[in-house]
C-alpha cells in the first residue's frame, strides 16, 4: 500500500509540475525582465549549441526528433495496453515536463519579446504607397533575374549554397543596429532537413530546432525559394522567434547583399509578399503585375506553381492547419498573412529612405 500511495503522489507531483509551468510562463511572458533574461540566456545557450552541433554534417536535431518519435509511439503502444497504461502514461507526463521546460527556456519564450513594429514609425499605409513599392520591386526583380543563372529549361538556380550561406553570415554582421540589436557569432549551422521528401508535401520550406540551435531547410526547394529561406532560418538562429519579423530581418540580410542569387530571390519574396498583401484589395493590378514579369521571372514562377501543384495534397492542409494554430497561440498571425512583414518593411523603407 506504501508503495502505491507514493505513486499517486509522484502522479500528481508531475501532472500539477506540468500545469504550474503553464501559468508560471505564462506569467512571465508578461513580464518584461523575465522575457529580456530569456532574451540574454538565448544568446549563451546559441552560441554553446552551435560550436557543439554546428559541424556535425547532418541535423543532429532531426536524429533527436526521429528517437523523440519513435519514443512516443513505444509509448503509446504501452499506453494502449491495460496492463502497462498507468506506468507509461506517468512516463510520458514525466518526459512532457522536461520536453516543455526545455523548449520554454530555450525559445517559447522569445516569442513575447517586444515586436519590431513597436520600434518603427506608425504612420498609415496607404494602398497607393503600397502599389508603388510593387512596382520598384519588380523593376528590381527584372534587372537582377538578367543576372543570375538558368538552369536548362530557363529557370533560376543557384550554382553554390555554401557561398550563399557565407554571404548570410557576413550581412548578419552588417545588420543596423536599428531595429536589429542582437548578434551574429559568424557559425554556420544551415544544413539540408533529413525530412525534405516529407517536407515537400507539408508547405514548410525550413525550421529552427530550439533544441540544438541549427536551421534546417528543404533541399528540394525551386530556386527561387532556397536562398531566401537561409535568410529567414538564420533570423530565427539571431533570436527572432514570430515567423514575420524572421522574413524581415532575412529581407534586411539580402537587400544589402552582394550575391546575386541571394538578392534575387529576397527581392522576389518581397515581390511576391506585395502582390499576396494586394490581392483582395486590387486584384487587377496584381494581375498587370504579374503579366509585367521577365520571361525568366514567368518561368521561375512557372517552376514554383508546378513544385506545389505536384505536392499538394490532405498532409499539406493539415501541415498548414496546425501550423496556423501553433503561430496564432504565440501572438502571431496565421502562416498565410503577409500583412505584418509588409508594414514592417514600408515602415522601414520610410524610416531609412531606402530607394
């Protein structure tokens, strides 16, 4: 009997531990000196993660996941059995607890840090402001897909990735100061998910693993996508966690960039991002728009309309699903909005007088 009440007490110990983590963080998510000392610990806990895992030359955050999997489902086959239910639904309780806590300190955190947007100026945006921005980055879209590579059927490609994300890590050096105040340690730990053949059918084109502070990225992407998606990925790795603000800092990365491939495919993510935030308001200027586009850029955005057309399907729907849920639960607007990355870079542009 001893033995039995010890174990509804650890029980109960490790459900309550998991319910007071919630309203803890919770708690200090509202604070401001608990989020700008998550912010601080992230910087230490990077920069360790990085030097340790950053030359392995696979993810070494993919292979935790695939052993965390294969653990949950050993665990769920326990579960489903009546004889080792109990035992194993405290096992998982337990692992929950340390899976939570880990995350928190390592990232959930990061995502009540004071919004970029609060550091710009307010002024509205007008639809004209906007339809004029569309226009430059097309001009800049044409004049640079002049200068890039093609592959054999005529459509964007990139002839070297490592110097791409070489070229990311120096811009990161180069950031402004205003309103990018975190810091590059200059360590490359971009690599290829060992889920690309997944990742294809689920619409995710990269994730930050919090775990191990490494950016991975779907090899399998068109072009047109991959050295933009480095940008964005290496924001996250600087410490930016809302999935728009990372598409900012990677539109601040590759303006300023002195290699083609990954200034083109910035300029063509914002392009697109312009054209995504006109649709419902102006349709037929979206329209003329796109009819405008090179011949390269028409069969770039021919390539990417046939990737998605070739791997869309029910697992890319639920991947977008879940997805939306999990951005809008950490203060964020849905994975389809591209109306905060759009302020903040006209915010900017007006606040830097970029051209």
């Amino acid at each position: 009997m001893p033995i039995k009440k010890n174990y509804i007490k650890r029980k109960r110990f490790w459900a309550g531990s998991l319910l007071a983590q919630f309203l803890l963080f919770f708690i200090f998510s509202k604070t401001e000196i608990t989020v700008r000392f998550f912010e601080r610990f992230f910087e230490w806990q990077k920069s360790l993660h990085q030097k340790i895992f950053a030359h392995s030359p696979f993810s070494v955050g993919d292979v935790a996941y695939i052993l965390l999997a294969i653990i949950f489902i050993f665990f769920l086959i326990k579960i489903l059995n009546k004889k080792t239910r109990n035992a194993y639904l405290f096992k998982s309780v337990i692992l929950l607890n340390i899976l939570y806590f880990i995350y928190q300190l390592f990232w959930g955190m990061l995502y009540f840090q004071e919004p970029i947007i609060h550091k710009l100026p307010k002024e509205e945006i007008t639809l004209e402001e906007t339809k004029a921005l569309t226009v430059k980055y097309l001009r800049h879209c044409k004049q640079l897909r002049l200068l890039v590579k093609e592959d054999k059927d005529g459509v964007f490609k990139v002839e070297d990735l490592e110097s791409v994300k070489k070229e990311i890590l120096k811009q990161q050096r180069r950031l402004p100061g205003f309103p990018h105040p975190k810091s590059s340690n200059g360590i490359n730990s971009l690599k290829p998910s060992l889920f690309t053949g997944i990742m294809s059918y689920t619409g995710i084109l990269g994730y930050y693993n919090p775990f191990t502070a490494e950016a991975q990225y779907n090899a399998a992407l068109p072009a047109t996508y991959l050295p933009f998606t480095f940008a964005h990925e290496s924001a996250h790795q600087l410490g930016y966690a809302r999935e728009q603000e990372a598409n900012f800092i990677g539109y601040l990365i590759g303006k300023n960039s002195e290699n083609k491939e990954l200034k083109y495919s910035t300029y063509y993510f914002v392009l697109k991002s312009l054209l995504n935030s006109l649709a419902e308001k102006n349709p037929d200027f979206v329209k003329q728009i796109i009819g405008e586009y090179s011949p390269g850029m028409k069969r770039d955005r021919a390539a990417e309309k046939r990737f998605v057309k070739e791997h869309e399907g029910i697992v890319e729907n639920f991947f977008g699903f879940t997805n939306d849920l999990f951005l809008k639960s950490n203060q964020q607007e849905g994975s389809v909005t591209y109306s905060y990355f759009v302020d903040l870079m006209v915010r900017y542009e007006r606040y830097s007088g970029v051209k």
